[in-house]
C-alpha cells in the first residue's frame, strides 16, 4: 500500500496551472512584442511618427517590395548570410561528428587530454584569435570571399563536446555487435550512430546556422565591397542610408530575419531535446 502511494505523482492545483500558463503566456507576449511592433510599423506606410497599431484600412504590403527596389544589394546580402551559414553548419556537423566519435568510442592513447584541450578551447574569447585569423585570411587573398566566411569556422569545440555526449549515451553493444557483423569504424558512424544522433545534429545545425546568419564582427572585418556584405553589415548600411524612413527599415530587418525565424520555428523541438540529451552520461 505505502509503495502504491509513493508512486503516485503529486497533482497540480488549476490554480497552479492557471498561474504557470499566464507566465508562459506573458513571456511569449514580452518577446513578441518587438516583432510585432516593427511588423506594424513596416505596414504603415512612410510617416514621421508612427503609431503602436496601424490603419487596419491602409495597411501598405508593398513595403517589402519597395525595399528591395531602394536596396538592390539587400538579395545579395541575404544570399551571401544563407550560404556560408549552410556551409559552416555542414562543415561542422561532418568535423563534430568525426571529433565526438573520436573522443568518444575508439579507445587511443590521450583521448582525454584531446578532450580537455578541445573543452579548454572553449574558455578563449573569439577576440583573443581574431588577429591572427584575420592576418591569416589576409596572407591568403581570402577576403571579400566565402572563403573567408567560412573557412575558419568549419570546426567548432561546442559541437564536438555535443556529439560525444550524445554518443556516449547510445549503448556500447551496438558497437560490438556492429563489429561482429563485420562492420569498419567509419560504416558505424556513417550508418549506425548518425541515423541515431539526429536530435543531437539538429540541434548543432540550428545552433550553427543561427549564429553564423547573425555574425557581425568577423564579416565587417574581411569584407569591405558592398556586394560582398552579409545580412547584419548591410542592414547596417541601409539602417543609415534610410535613417529617416521608418517603415522601410523595420521592412528591410523583417526581410532579413525571416529566414532565421522559420528555421527557429521548425527546429525549436529538436533544439531543446538535443541539448538535453546525453547531459547526464560520460
């Protein structure tokens, strides 16, 4: 009798759950609240000082049309964003699954020093190597490329240390018996754990994706030809060119932040699954 209780889970009072669903909904609200404002703002035609809430009557959707009209480059912008942020978040998911399976199944001397090392690497702020790597990438003509855009952040220690985790909580007899049926390291990873980590590499990718599409610093460094800006430089430049056109701004930031609000939207589940998974083991 007193097991049968114990197992029993405590239930929430309505109030409670009326309370916590209020907080939900009043944080929601507060995060909302920018996107919709600028949505509003965007909608009501160019005027000196706009209003919290738009002419229902009037509303102007041709603002996003008119925005790349003022700004031919503001296309390119978003393409160069949306292309060297696809290519780092393919080049890491390949060098963070290859480094978390080594760091986590085949056995070889040092494994754990190269685990601390990695895991070391990331305590160095981004400023402290943004000298060299851009001394580098000057040496080597790289700017004003997606070479270097991309390039120096195809490995990332954060996406290493997530996969090992991850694979450290799939079960060890997996492996053996993958090697009983004759299967090579490389076919397990490609054809045993990858299948198996897709929470874990949906979560670097959206991870990846959405700081490179943001990146600010590294690009104004390398890149001083309009045509080879990213989203936040150029959003910059037009922010400036049209300080005064208030719509035509918010129209030009909705524009460049809807690609990274879609794939929020589509992957905030495996985003939240994938960082707690494996949190507990190795």
């Amino acid at each position: 009798m007193s097991a049968a209780f114990s197992s029993r889970t405590p239930r929430r009072s309505p109030t409670a759950n009326w309370l916590t669903y209020a907080l939900l909904v009043l944080t929601a609200a507060l995060v909302l609240f920018p996107l919709v404002v600028s949505l509003s703002i965007a909608l009501q035609g160019p005027t000196v000082s706009p209003a919290l809430l738009p002419d229902f009557s009037r509303l102007d959707f041709g603002v996003f049309a008119e925005a790349f009209r003022t700004e031919p480059n503001l296309l390119r912008w978003i393409f160069n964003s949306f292309f060297a942020a696809t290519m780092v978040t393919s080049g890491v998911l390949i060098t963070s699954a290859l480094g978390g399976y080594a760091l986590s199944h085949p056995g070889f001397a040092g494994k754990q020093l190269f685990f601390f090392i990695c895991l070391g690497t990331l305590m160095i702020p981004f400023e402290a190597t943004i000298i060299p790597n851009f001394l580098l990438v000057s040496g080597w003509g790289w700017r004003n490329s997606f070479q270097g855009l991309i390039v120096p952040f195809l490995a990332s220690a954060f996406g290493i240390f997530l996969l090992r985790q991850y694979f450290l909580s799939i079960p060890r007899e997996l492996y053996e018996a993958a090697q009983m049926d004759g299967c090579g390291r490389l076919r397990y990873l490609i054809s045993v754990l990858v299948p198996l980590s897709g929470p874990a590499l949906a979560t670097l990718a959206v991870y990846t994706f959405l700081n490179t599409y943001n990146q600010y610093y590294w690009p104004l460094l390398i890149t001083d030809a309009t045509q080879w800006r990213t989203t936040q430089i150029g959003i910059t430049i037009f922010r400036n060119a049209e300080y005064q056109v208030f719509n035509l701004q918010l129209a030009a930031n909705l524009i460049v932040m809807a690609p990274t609000l879609l794939l929020l939207i589509i992957g905030q589940k495996q985003l939240v699954s994938g960082l707690t998974a494996g949190a507990v083991k190795g």
